[in-house]
C-alpha cells in the first residue's frame, strides 16, 4: 500500500479553476476526490478547491459564507491522523484587489477556526 501511493500528494489545493458549480460536482483526478471547494457565481474565473486521495479521511470546514469573491476566497478542511489534527486552507486572492482587506479577513478565518486542543 504504501509503495503504490509513494510520491503521490495526500491533498491538490487549486485556485483560479475557471469552472463553475455545476462542473464541480463531476471533478476529480483518479483517486482523488473533490472534498471542498469555493465557487464564484458572479465572475466565470476563480474559485479555490481541495482534493484529497481516495483513502484520506477528512471534514470539510465551510468558510464560502466568509468569501467575497476575486478578493478573499478560502476553503478548508481538517485531516486527523493517529498523533495530531492538521487544518488545511487553499486561498485566492486577486493581484489586483485590496491586499489589506485580504490580510485583515485572513487573519479572523485564521483566528475562527484555529482552535487548539486543550492541555
């Protein structure tokens, strides 16, 4: 098992994806699946997602509520292993775009969901 998934990514985090909702559903790589993504609805452009392997067990954490499309697009999700929790985020933000208001709503996404585990 471990030879065969060897030098393959547990996780693909991919912004500017140019598709939209409905070609979401369908997307995926052989053995991965789609386990989070962000879709803008006003521009055809953009977009973040987050593909994990087949045998990657995950939660996703719905943060499109706190997006604002070209400016802040962010989504999550939490992977557990047998030692540890990693919380992993793919995010866009255009070049074009306020990079303050990027940086200030960054930070309180960061802050939402970061929480550490008690001692």
């Amino acid at each position: 098992m471990l030879q065969e998934n060897q030098g393959r990514p547990h996780l693909i985090c991919l912004s500017e994806r140019h598709m939209g909702k409905e070609e979401m559903k369908d997307f995926s790589f052989p053995g991965y699946k789609l386990v989070n993504c962000f879709c803008c609805e006003t521009y055809s452009k953009g977009g973040v997602c987050i593909l994990a392997r087949n045998n990657i067990i995950y939660q996703a954490i719905n943060l499109n509520k706190l997006c604002k499309e070209k400016v802040f697009e962010i989504n999550a999700v939490t992977i557990h292993t047998c030692s540890t929790k990693v919380i992993l985020c793919c995010v866009y933000r255009s070049p074009s775009e306020n990079p303050n208001y990027f940086l200030q709503h960054l930070e309180k996404t960061l802050k939402l969901i970061y929480q550490p585990s008690p001692w």
